[in-house]
C-alpha cells in the first residue's frame, strides 16, 4: 500500500529508520580486505575524507555556477525556480538534481576521475572501471524532497548489475535530519525487484524490509560506495539546512550494453515492464493500481 497521500512528515517516520547508524572507515587509508568482503556481503561501505576540504570547497562552486547558468540539459529546477527573476543564489534553493555535466564541467570531471575516490570502486569491483553515470543530488532545506526506496539498476542498461558500484559524496554535512543516506543491509542479494512510479520511480513501499534500515551520516568529503542493487533511499529535509551530494555510477570495463528487452526481463510483474527506464514507464504507478 503506497503512503504517498500521507505527507512528507508520516513518510519519514513510516518508512525510515534513526536508531541504527552505520559508522563509517575514518580514511581510505583504513580500508582493508575484510571491508571489502564486507561489501560484497552487505553491499555498501562508507569512508570518510576521500575528499579534502579544498576539494569539497571547489565542487561545491562548481555545482553553485552550474545552477546559475541554469543550462536545461544539465539543471533540473522545481517549478518555482524557474522564475528568471530569481537571483542565482535563490534560484538553487529550487534545484533538486543537476545530470551528465561532466561534459561540461571539468571540476567535476576531475572528481570523477580522482585517483582516490576510481582506487577505492577499483579495489571494490576487483577490476578496472569506467564513469557511467553522473548526477547531483540536493536537499534545500525545509523543502528538500524525499527520494524514495529504490534500485539504481532500475535506470540502467548496462550488464551485470553486480559490476555496477554507485559512489554518493557528501558535500555538506549529511544528517539525519536533513536527509542522508539510507540503506538495507544485503537487499542487493535479492535481486531486480519492481519498480512503480509513484512520488518517484521507486519499490513499493511495502516491498522495502525498512525495520532493517540502516543511516549513513556522512561529514564533507566522506563517501558511500553501494551495490547498483541495494535497497536505499533518503527522506525529506525538514531542517534548516540544506545538503548537497554528487553521485557517480562505475561500471566494470567487462560490462556490456543491456538491451531494452533484457532490461524489461530484469524488472518485471505481472503486467510487464516494471523498471525507471524513460519512455517505458506505465502510466498506473502502484501495485494495487494495476
């Protein structure tokens, strides 16, 4: 049963958890081949300082000048932000996501080919990697909507889903309160599930074990490295400040293009497609609606 008619506030305490709190490596320096294995077991590790603060500080500027150019290829603004009358700065209090600016943003090429950060995904993957997926993730405070329960694959088509790692950095403290990262502990080894939309293309809600439920609190510059198929999700902001993460998606140089069909066979229910891939989605969003 979907609670999307409950308000942000019932979601965020229906559908997340704030008891257990994941604590992260303090370094890439501490990483070991037990952590390793830990995130093949449970499908995410987090670290802190991949990133230094100088760093951090310059893709967070990069982010800021993106949105104020406010290119409609890269910029995705809620509508209120779309008022040109609106100061850059006022204007990115009504962003929620910036994409594929890589292209034309060599900061945050930078980033995604830093040798720490592609070192860690290289020793995860046990193989050499390449950028398949760049997006900004923002929060604006009080208002930062939530991204609900999901599977990155559901948007991909790119094979096997096990060769496929996400990296979520934070850029400003990410909090309980202001919508960090959630997670449930091994759901990558459950496979494609569904996928509705919904308040987003997203899991049923009742198909997400959130009793299992996990936070990643992260400072600026820590990272969460994750399974392609681990159940995660962020609620929304109902704080005073706002949080910014850029997330990347690797994929092993031995993964290979998945076709529509292939894609369609991976998340499926009993009506047919039940994926995120644009132009495939049904216009009825929830299980029961089906």
């Amino acid at each position: 049963m979907s609670l999307t008619s409950l308000g942000p506030s019932t979601i965020a305490s229906r559908l997340y958890r704030y008891e257990r709190i994941c604590t992260p490596i303090a370094s890439p320096a501490k990483i070991t081949d037990e952590h390793v294995r830990e995130y093949h077991e449970r499908g995410f590790i987090a670290v802190e300082n991949v990133f230094s603060p100088a760093e951090v500080a310059t893709y967070k500027q990069a982010i800021s000048d993106l949105i104020a150019i406010g290119d409609p290829r890269v910029v995705q603004f809620e509508p209120a932000g779309r008022d040109k009358a609106l100061s850059p700065d006022e204007r990115e209090k009504f962003v929620r996501k910036c994409m594929w600016f890589v292209q034309y943003e060599p900061r945050l090429m930078a980033m995604s080919e830093h040798p720490t950060l592609v070192g860690i995904v290289e020793r995860l993957m046990g193989e050499q990697v390449k950028l398949s997926q760049d997006m900004a993730l923002l929060k604006p405070a009080h208002v930062g909507r939530e991204k609900p329960w999901h599977q990155d694959m559901a948007y991909f088509q790119i094979s096997p889903p096990e060769k496929i790692i996400g990296t979520w950095t934070a850029l400003d403290p990410a909090t309980p309160a202001n919508g960090c990262m959630h997670v449930i502990p091994g759901s990558h080894k459950l496979g494609p599930r569904p996928h509705y939309h919904d308040r987003d293309c997203q899991l049923a809600d009742e198909d997400v074990d959130v009793n299992s439920d996990i936070m990643v609190p992260l400072s600026p510059g820590g990272v969460l490295f994750f399974s392609a198929l681990i159940h995660h999700g962020t609620p929304p902001n109902q704080s005073g400040e706002r949080r910014r993460a850029i997330q990347y998606h690797y994929g092993a140089l031995s993964c290979t293009p998945l076709s529509v069909e292939d894609h369609a066979k991976l998340f499926n229910d009993a009506v047919g497609y039940a994926g995120c891939r644009e132009g495939m989605r049904r216009i009825t969003s929830r299980p029961e609606e089906i």
